[in-house]
C-alpha cells in the first residue's frame, strides 16, 4: 500500500520535507562569497548541488529564499565551492545558522580562510577541494533560485589525490539526508559500465 501525498494540498514546508527525505543523499556546496565592498566573507552550506556541464565545466547549486549567498553572487559574480568532508561536520552545520547580513561565517564559526588564486572571495583552509567559480547565470525558479558557475580554477589536498584522482575514501564527504540528519560514506561498490557489444541479450533489429 502506498500513501498519496499531493503537493497543492500541502502546506510549503510539509512536501519540502518530504522532498528532502526521499531525494537523498545530497552533496553539499560549501559555499563562500564576499560582499561587493569586500568587507564580509559569507560561508554558507547548500544541499541542492550538482554538476551541470562538462565543457565548460559549470556546477550549479539552489538557495531556498534570498541568502547572502546569492546576493553576493549577483553582485560580484564570483564564489566558491568547499567540498564538504566528515570531519568538519560541526562546523559546515554551524554556517547554516541565520547570521544577520553584515556577519562572517568564517568569524562567527572560526574557520580559517584562505586566498583563492582566480577569484575574490576566500576559500576554506580546511576543506580538501576548492572549486573557483565565476557566475554563469541565475534563474529563477518560485521561491529558489539557481545558481550556475563557471569553473576557472580547482585546487585539490594532495592528501586526498590517487595519483591525479580524488579518492572518496580520502575525501570523506558529507551528504544531506531528510530531517536533521546527514550521511557519510558507508560501503563502496564498483561496478563498470556495460559496453552494448557485451550484452548478453539479443537485441531486436
């Protein structure tokens, strides 16, 4: 048996968790930006992230409402993405909090900055990638808007590196799952991608 659950006869918050609880794990974009003064570096972790392209290379992420994060976007057109391990479990939870406009995350929380080598805005010290983004494009979707950035630049921990590639075993990355919780890296299973000359059926003409 299932149970129906219809978003227009919902209340906003109700099928947004639902949504969240069924739509897991989620990366996390650990994301930093700095105002159009320069004068306040915002940290902030959002749960809707992705890649969006390959060439070139665009990742995009989602902020539910009208964050700093996306107004400093807009206004400078540059961010950063911090991967998201385990072990600074505490402190990417702690940048969710609500700060008022005008508060450091980085300062509120204590978290060490970085310069960034393309872009303005700084990059977490302790976070084992950075990708450096310049603003693609936004889009509106209702109460969210989508962010899309350019890549112009990845710095990555050579602690976390297996010759040129990130090992998830090494980066140990945090997902989002429904509620207050959050996921790590349990089991790891490989598996390679079947080329069509090896399926086993026979395909019809």
């Amino acid at each position: 048996m299932r149970i129906d659950f219809d978003p227009e006869q919902m209340d906003r918050r109700g099928f947004y968790k639902l949504l969240t609880s069924v739509v897991v794990p989620r990366p996390i974009a650990w994301v930093s930006t700095t105002s159009r003064d320069h004068c306040c570096d915002n940290l902030a972790p959002h749960s809707f992230f992705s890649v969006s392209c390959v060439s070139p290379p665009i990742v995009q992420f989602t902020s539910v409402g009208r964050k700093d994060s996306v107004r400093n976007v807009e206004e400078t057109g540059e961010f950063v993405v911090n991967f998201a391990p385990e072990h600074l479990f505490e402190q990417i939870n702690a940048t969710a909090t609500a700060f008022p406009r005008g508060v450091s995350e980085f300062d509120a929380v204590g978290i060490a900055r970085e310069p960034s080598l393309r872009v303005k805005p700084p990059r977490v010290a302790a976070s084992p990638v950075a990708l450096e983004c310049e603003l693609h494009s936004t889009m509106r979707l209702g109460d969210s808007t989508v962010v899309f950035g350019r890549v112009v630049h990845a710095a990555v921990s050579a602690a976390v590196l297996d010759g040129e590639h990130p090992d998830v075993r090494q980066l140990r990355p945090l997902a989002r799952l429904g509620k207050d919780e959050w996921g790590t890296v349990g089991e790891i299973l490989e598996i390679k991608r079947i080329p069509l000359e090896e399926w086993p059926e026979t395909l019809p003409d």
